[in-house]
C-alpha cells in the first residue's frame, strides 16, 4: 500500500511544505541554496515551493511535508482525513516543529493523536511504512506525507584522506546544490578537485561528475577516498588545461598554493579554462576576485560568503 500512496502523493500533491536550519554563519549560503533549488529565498526557517526536492540532498534541509490538506483549525484537517477515508497501513504521525511557532506541547501532542486515531489502518510507531506530518505555520495547519533528512551524507566525513583547506563536507554539498539547480541531468567537472569532496557528494546524489586533480598524490588519496565510500573512479590524475571535453558545469575551488605551488597568472589561467571547458562555473576563492573572473569572460550572476571567525570564501556563480 506503501507504494501507492507514494507514487499518488508525488503525482497529486502540488505544495510542498520545507523545514530549514542553518548556523548563523552558514546563513547566506543557505540562502543561495534555496534560491537554486526553490528559486526564492525563505523569510523564515520555512519555504513552501511547488517543486520537489528530496529533503536529504540539501545540508540545510530538515523535514519536508508532501501536503495533502492545508487548513485553518486542526479540527478541519481532521475533518478531512474523516470524509475521505484516509488510509494506510503500518503508518506514524509526527509533529514538525518550526523555529518561532507559537504551537505549545500539549497541543503538538493533540494534533498528532488526533490524527492517529482517524485515520484508517493500523499505526506503528518503530518501523512505519509512511510517515504523516503535521504542523502550524502562522496560524495555518498544514498535513501530508513527511520525510527526514537521512543525513548519510555525514558518514562521508569517515573518508581516509581530508585536508584542512578542504571544502567542507556541508559546503561542497550545497556547492553541488547550487551548482545543479533541479537539473539532475547535467554535467559536471571539478577541475582542481583535491582530495574529491565535491565529487564524492554529487556522486551522492547519483549526479555525472569528474574530477582532475594535478597533484598526483593528492589525486591519489581522493581515489582512495571514492573506493572507501565505495563509489566509481571518476578522477584522473592531470593538468585541467588538458581537457577537451566539454561540460554544463564547472565547479572550481581556485588552489592558493599550499599544497601546489600557485601564482596568480596559475589561478588566472584555470578560471580561463573553466571559462573553455564548462557553459557555467562556481568560482570559490580566499579572497575577493570579481575583477580578474569578469576579464576572464564570465558574468557574475550571483555570490555569497562564508565565513567562520576570520577564515572567508567567496563564491561566485558565473555564466
């Protein structure tokens, strides 16, 4: 019955409800996900969108509810459960709790056993079948199908190999995010890719990505990686201004020397080839490059910092 429902549900339902968190510094980068994914940007620690987006792709992501009834008073979506006969087997019903929400306890506990007790079917607590979800967003009760976050994703930070200038692991996966958009179909390449985390998250996310890497070492290590994570080989060990295949995507983290010896006519060189090699680049620096990407060809279309203490990384996305 499971299969079901979940294939009307991702047929019917036309409204998306999405749960965010986020650290303050990790803010605007968020912020920038949400505008690739969703083409806006939340006010709150919210979004609805008619578009959906696997909950678990995205590092700022929650909970998301697939929403069946919106409704002014819980006794309304209650109501509607009741004159459609809602059914399902081995189900659970979950409150989702928003940052801000002025639903007290006793009555996040009413709504979801209000719920449980009308619709048909048995429930299971441990290992449900499907997942209801409920919750008041400014005053409005919102039900539908839940899904979590799974957050495997962490359990890339095992990988053998890392480096402390990396990309970070919810970087590098909101980099893909903002990078792809909800085209899952494109294509992509990391030209100066270190030790893969770029590339193991879009691998991830079953997305098609290579890797070059010029450092053989560190080439080697990231192959490492993707075999412990158990994914395919898609790096190869060599210099990116080798590369004649042409991609949709470039995303690019300019190297500063600290593994590779790096001048500034190197760094202006790959952003000149990621120019060549891809129809659109994610350009992330040390410090602020606007001049030298713009004479390189690229327009700067949007960008965003991230900065932690006095560590900053720009990011640029660039067409």
């Amino acid at each position: 019955m499971f299969t079901i429902v979940k294939q009307l549900v991702t047929n019917d339902i036309k409204e998306y409800f999405y749960s965010v968190n986020y650290p303050s510094y990790e803010k605007d980068l968020c912020n920038i996900e949400m505008k690739s994914l969703f083409n806006k940007i939340p006010e709150n620690k919210y979004i609805f969108s008619h578009h959906y987006v696997d909950p678990s792709r995205s590092p700022f992501v929650k909970e998301s509810i697939s929403v069946i009834y919106s409704e002014d008073t819980l006794e309304d979506i209650v109501k509607k459960i009741v004159d459609n006969k809602l059914a399902y087997d081995d189900f659970k019903v979950c409150y989702i709790k928003i940052e801000g929400g002025d639903i007290g306890y006793k009555e996040r506990l009413r709504s979801v056993r209000e719920i449980g007790l009308v619709v048909i079917g048995e429930s299971e607590m441990y290992k449900p079948k499907v997942t209801l979800g409920v919750t008041n967003v400014d005053g409005k009760w919102i039900f539908g199908i839940y899904e979590k976050n799974n957050c495997e994703w962490y359990n890339h930070d095992k990988k053998p190999y890392s480096y402390s200038n990396s990309l970070t692991l919810r970087m590098s996966r909101s980099l893909v995010n903002i990078a792809v958009g909800n085209d899952l179909n494109c294509s992509i390449i990391d030209p100066c890719c270190g030790i893969g985390t770029v590339v193991i998250e879009a691998l991830s996310m079953g997305l098609n990505i290579k890797g070059y890497e010029i450092n053989k070492s560190i080439s080697n290590n990231a192959k490492k990686n993707l075999e412990f994570l158990n994914f395919e080989e898609v790096i190869t060990t060599g210099d990116m201004h080798t590369i004649e295949e042409r991609f949709d995507i470039a995303i690019v983290d300019i190297p500063y020397g600290i593994f590779t010896h790096t001048t500034l006519k190197d760094q202006t060189d790959i952003i000149k080839t990621a120019r060549r090699i891809a129809d659109k680049v994610i350009i992330v620096t040390f410090e602020e490059m606007d001049d030298l990407i713009i004479s390189s060809g690229f327009n700067i279309v949007d960008k965003c910092t991230l900065a932690k203490g006095t560590f900053i990384r720009y990011i640029n996305i660039c067409n």
